[in-house]
C-alpha cells in the first residue's frame, strides 16, 4: 500500500502539485534546502519535508483527499474554511490550524488568516488562503541558516512565529503612535484622527487574536496532562501561553494609549472648531449695525435722514463704520474679544 511520501514522490516527478507554494527539504543535520518545481525527491531515509500549498486553489484539496494516512477529521479540517484555531492529535498525526497574521509585500497587515497543517513523523503539509506572517517568516529563518532537525520541531517553529508575529506589530503601532503623540502634543494634528482610528482597530483585532492563541494554549496544556499531545508542542503551548499573556497586557495598554490620544485628537479638533464659530459669531455682530442701517436707509419713504442732502450716501456709510466700532468697544469692555 503507497504511504504518503509515495505519493508525493509520484506527484512530484510528474510535477502535478497543485497549488505548491513551496516545498523544503532537510536532511539529518537540519539543513534546508528549497525543491525546485518538479525535482524528484528522491531516497529520503533522515530529515524532513515541508509542502506548503496555496487553498484557494481548488485543485489542492482532490490532491491531499488522496494522501494516504491522514485521517478524514483531519483533511476535512485542512479543506475547511473554518478559522477557529485548534490542534488535535489522532494516532501519529497531528493536524489543526492556528490564526495568524496575514502578509503583504515586505511587510504584516491588519488582517487575520489561518494556517492549516497536518504533520507526520517526517512531513508537514501546509496550507493558507492569503500569505501569512508565520510561513513567509519561518521560510526565510530556514534558508538563511536556521538548523531544524525534526518536522515536529518545524511545526513549533512555525507557531513560535505566530506569536512573534503579534510582538512584532505591537511594537511597529507602538513607534508609529508615539510619532502621532509628539504631533498632537505639538498642536499639529493633520491626519492624526484617521491613523489612530486604524491603529486602535488593529490592536483590537490583535487583542482578539491573542485571546484566540490563548485558549489554544490553554487546552494544548490541558490535552498535554492527558497525553493526548507531544511533550515537545506541550512545552511549547506553556512557555507560549506565558507570552501571550504578556503581549495581551501591552496590546491593552497600546489600545488605551489609541483612545486616550482620539479623545485628546477630538478635543483639540473641538477647540478648534469653537474658535472658528467665536470668529465668525464675532464677525455676525459687527456687521449687524451696518446691516441695520443699511436697510433702515434704503427704506423708500419720505422724511428719510439725509434725504436730498449731497453727502447722503457718505454719512451713511459713516455712521455704519461708527456703529461696527461701537459694537467692537463693547465688546472688548466686556471680555469677549481677547488676544
């Protein structure tokens, strides 16, 4: 009966992978190198493999339903599109899959992807819908020297990324948001309200993830007290579990320090506004008397003031610049005009 390295022996050679992102290969040392598009895997006695597959190409789940061994609970979860993270354990399989950032172009982004995974003695199958952090990160730590002996210290690399992945966008909000502190303080807001809002929406969504990594932890201790789970990924979901509970106090306080700066944003946006109401508010009662005057004149009636007199017109006006500089020396007695 073909096992499942049989089967990716076959498919490699006739270079029918579908929807191969990536294929490592590492030998007893743990070092890795990348499997060209179509290269034969040849003997493989010691080391490791890692597939690593794109789901939304259709095409991938008709070729991992015909992996042998796998169980059907964990091909279905490799397939699904459900996004609520959990590892199991059935037989010599482990399978799951673990919330994570996704990647863009040299950088995270603010949204939340899963990776799946199914792992064997010696092979780890991936899967994502969108590029994730913890991959493409993994990926490169390998090829740039990184030395991982066993496809079960792979997966624990792979989720340890999860959760630097999270550290390292607190600390990229955190420097961000401190530029924005030392703008408001300045006075100088600009587009300060929109980036805060963003900021404040990604450590909420980073909150929530965190809090998902966290039961995730909690129930890998707990199935580890069964021995339902590897020693190895339970000694990782507790020293994790003690990270996580880090990293969700600084996302709370960074979520705090968003707020606080929204309201010192809209308070300062809220003086500004009552300064520009008082100018104009100013401005409506100074051109009131003339306004006044200027309607009272232009009454067509007899017994008008300066009716049939030459400098009509200029005494009017006079008198509507007297009544504005009367109005504007109340107004200063009285306090309302200040420097």
């Amino acid at each position: 009966m073909p096992t499942i390295l049989d089967c990716l022996k076959s498919a490699t050679t006739r270079g029918a992978l579908p929807g191969l992102v990536w294929a490592l290969r590492a030998n007893e040392d743990g070092v890795v190198s990348e499997l060209p598009s179509g290269a034969s895997l040849g003997d493989m006695m010691e080391g490791w493999l890692w597939f690593h597959f794109n789901l939304a190409d259709q095409a991938v789940s008709t070729f991992v339903e015909s992996l042998p061994d796998f169980p059907g609970r964990a091909i279905t979860l490799f397939k699904t599109r459900d996004e609520v993270p959990q590892i199991r354990s059935e037989g010599a399989v482990i399978y799951g899959l673990v919330s994570d950032i996704q990647r863009e172009i040299g950088s995270a982004s603010e949204e939340i992807g899963a990776l799946h995974f199914m792992l064997t003695a010696k092979i780890l199958i991936t899967g994502r819908r969108s590029p994730l952090n913890s991959a493409g990160m993994t990926r490169r730590r390998l090829l740039e020297g990184l030395r991982v002996t066993t496809a079960e210290d792979l997966l624990a690399v792979l989720i340890e990324q999860v959760v630097d992945g999270v550290d390292v966008s607190i600390e990229r909000i955190s420097r961000e948001v401190d530029g924005l502190e030392e703008r408001v303080i300045s006075g100088s807001i600009g587009d300060a309200r929109a980036r805060l809002a963003r900021h404040r929406r990604t450590a909420v969504r980073l909150r929530r993830h965190i809090s998902e990594l966290r039961l995730l932890f909690q129930r890998l201790e707990r199935n580890g007290k069964r021995g339902e789970m590897p020693d190895r990924i339970v000694r990782l979901a507790s020293e994790l579990l003690q990270e996580s509970e880090v990293l969700d106090r600084d996302v709370a306080a960074l979520s705090d320090r968003t707020r606080q700066l929204q309201d010192e944003v809209v308070t300062l946006l809220t003086e500004e506004t009552n300064k520009h109401l008082r100018v104009l508010a100013v401005l409506s009662i100074l051109f009131l008397p003339p306004t006044f005057i200027a309607g009272l004149f232009g009454m067509n009636l007899r017994g008008m003031l300066f009716e049939g007199h030459e400098l009509g017109f200029w005494s009017a006006a006079v008198l509507a610049v007297l009544s504005s500089a009367a109005v504007l020396l109340v107004l200063k007695r009285i306090g309302i005009l200040v420097r």
